[in-house]
C-alpha cells in the first residue's frame, strides 16, 4: 500500500501524546518521524508486551535506564491499554540521567481520563491525527472515491473498490461493533448497535436525543453517553449553535459529524455503489467532506478558528460559522450543485441581520468563483487555499 507525506509533524524534542481513531496512521506516521537507530519501540497490541508490562509496569523504568545514550525516543503505541506505564513515563522525564522524549500514541484519551491515570501534568503535548485530507492525497485526491470510501489511509488506498469495501465492513464490524463497545463498558450491546446506524443517519443533522433513544430502545441519558464516547474517541465531534454571547454556547441541541464517509457509509451499506451527484445522499457527503476538512486543517494549522452553525426557529439556516482569532466572522453555505443560485442564500442573509460585517461565503463544485452581491461562491480548492494561506 502507497504511503502519504502528512501534515501532522510530530515534536522532536519535547514528549507528546498523539491520538487519533485506529487506522489513520499513526504508528506509520510514528515509525516514519523517528529512526529505528534512535527508537525504543513498545507496542502494546502485541499481547506478550501487553502482558509482560501489565504485569509489571517498572519494567519500563529498568528497561529505559539501560538503554545506549543514542536511544532519545521511547515510544508507546496503544499507551492507553496500560495507564499505569505513564507513572513510569513521569519518573523517567523527571529524573532520567539521559535526556530522553516519549512518544505516546492511542485510539483516545478517553480511557486514560476515566482512569484518572497520570497525564504528565502539561509534561507532555497533545497532538491527534485524522483520515488523510485532501492536501495530503495531492493528486491522487479524487472527490468521488472520498465521499463513497472516505479517507481512511487502507479504504482510499485499496486497489479496487472490493478491497475498499472489504476493509471498510471489517472496520465497522469489528472495530466500532467491537473495540468502541469495550472502551464504552456497554452494557446493552443490541442499543449500541443500533444507536451506531442511528448516529451515521443523523450525522451532520441536529441531534434529537429523544428521538433516536426511541429507536435505539434506551434512553436520553444513555444516548448522550454514546455520542460523548464518539467524540472522546475521535469517531466524531459535535458543532454546536452560533450565539454571540460565549455563555449562550452550550445548548441542548448540537448537531454531530462522524470522522470519515467511508465509516458512515458503511454503517448504512451505502458503500457498495457510487454515490450519484444531485442526490440529496450527494450533498449531505460533500458538506461532511467540507466540515470534516475545515476541522481537521484548524487542528493541523492550530489556527484555533470557533467553528459552529446557525439555525433560527423561523428555519434560516447556515451551514458553518468561523470565528478567527482576529475577530473576523465567516458564514459559510456549502452547496454541492456547481450553479448555486441567490435562492440559496436565504440563510446567509439572514446571519448577516445578526452579524452585518460577517463575511457571507458559499463553497460549491464548481470551476470558476462568482459574486453575487454580498456573497462570493468559491470552488471548494480555493476556498481552502484562502482560509488556510495555502
């Protein structure tokens, strides 16, 4: 399989975690950053590791004090399957004769949060990665495959559509159904299961908890517990409502967005064909694909950018709304016809009564941008190109 040149850089002198789902790429990404000369590598997926240091986390201290000076990196993959090894990582960084980073990968922090398990106490940064984004992929990008297989490194990569089919029910079926259900401690397996298809039917919709803890059978409470696992877990991230006042924020109503097409897609067996353009299926994918791109370049770019939506109880409505750092306020309609129309920009305008010196934008599937008064429709490329400097 083809590997991808990331935009995530890992520190090379200081401690990190990095998290992200599995099979984004961290260990290669991991292997890729630092020389196997320079490395001790843990993996702790294989289980005679797993075992040997659950049965004795100090061996890592004992291990790690007898390597060659030239050792500067002690790597753990899947740190979160053993928390009590981050003692032992807090004592090395403290009091190791050689200077010596850890670089701490896992699925989430999630586990190691519930466990109360030692963080480092700001010893170490936080870095997360995520499906390839389009800058990654170059030229190799091709907008149908992503929004029928999404950007999984394995599924996009696949040599055929069988093999990314495949890779994606094995994903679905073995790691959501199974791994997120043991890192949730759930006790109703059927509810999960169901409350997963529910979750990839309403993704980028506003959550109705009591409606989906109906169909799923349980209840408001237990719903929210699940969407809050998908987040913590990086399966997903919520967008809550636009409010001017920052205390007004947190609200009953958010709306959520699963990480990748492809996993959407394959909880509801909608991988198995193409997606055909000007179909309502079509456009929920492509404003996915465009949220899910905005949110993974701000965490890459660290452009700490506030991203939420507007909605009105008239039913006016704006897809995406990005405060930056100066101030500036950016509405954002995502279309993905390539002849948007001024009848789709209804909700713009309406923000614009809120907000009058926001910038009313609309990013569509087509080649050239346009002006239509107060709103300028960009090609999705180039909108990226001008939100990020590219």
């Amino acid at each position: 399989m083809l590997t991808k040149k990331r935009i995530a850089k890992l520190p090379r002198n200081a401690s990190f975690f990095l998290f992200g789902p599995r099979q984004v790429g961290k260990s290669t990404l991991i292997k890729e950053s630092f020389k196997e000369e320079e490395s001790f590598y843990i993996n702790l997926l294989i289980n005679r590791e797993y075992r040997k240091y659950l049965a004795e986390p100090s061996l890592l201290r004992h291990e790690v004090e007898a390597l060659e000076p030239n050792i500067k990196y002690v790597i753990i993959d899947e740190v979160q399957k053993n928390p009590a090894l981050l003692d032992e990582v807090h004592d090395l960084i403290e009091n190791s004769k050689y200077e010596r980073f850890f670089c701490l990968s896992g699925s989430s922090a999630r586990k190691l949060k519930r466990g109360q398990a030692n963080l480092l106490g700001g010893r170490a940064w936080t870095r997360e990665l995520f499906p390839f984004s389009f800058l990654e992929l170059e030229q190799d990008f091709k907008l149908a495959r992503v929004l029928r297989f999404g950007s999984l490194p394995a599924p996009y990569l696949a040599q055929d559509d069988e093999m990314a089919s495949e890779i994606l029910d094995s994903y679905v079926d073995t790691y959501l159904a199974e791994e997120i259900k043991a890192e949730a401690i759930v006790r109703n397996v059927a509810a999960f299961s169901r409350f997963l298809k529910l979750a990839a039917v309403e993704s980028s919709n506003l959550i109705n908890y009591s409606n989906i803890a109906r169909e799923a059978e349980t209840s408001n409470k237990t719903i929210k517990e699940y969407f809050q696992i998908l987040d913590d877990t990086l399966i997903g991230f919520f967008l809550n409502p636009y409010h001017k006042s920052d205390r007004k924020r947190l609200v009953k109503h958010p709306k959520f967005y699963l990480f990748d097409n492809g996993v959407r897609n394959a909880l509801l067996n909608k991988h198995l064909a193409p997606v055909e353009e000007k179909t309502y299926d079509y456009g929920i994918l492509f404003e996915s694909f465009i949220i899910n791109e905005i949110h993974r370049l701000n965490k890459y770019f660290k452009t700490r950018f506030e991203l939420s939506f507007y909605r009105t109880n008239n039913g006016a409505e704006v897809d995406l709304i990005i405060e930056k750092v100066d101030g500036k306020v950016l509405a954002l309609e995502i279309k993905s016809s390539s002849n948007p129309s001024k009848a789709d920009f209804s909700g713009l305008y309406s923000f614009q009564e809120l907000v009058p010196n926001a910038e009313l934008v609309c990013v569509a599937n087509l080649n050239q941008k346009r002006v239509y008064g107060d709103v300028t429709v960009y090609p999705w490329r180039e909108f990226f190109n001008c939100l990020f400097d590219l």
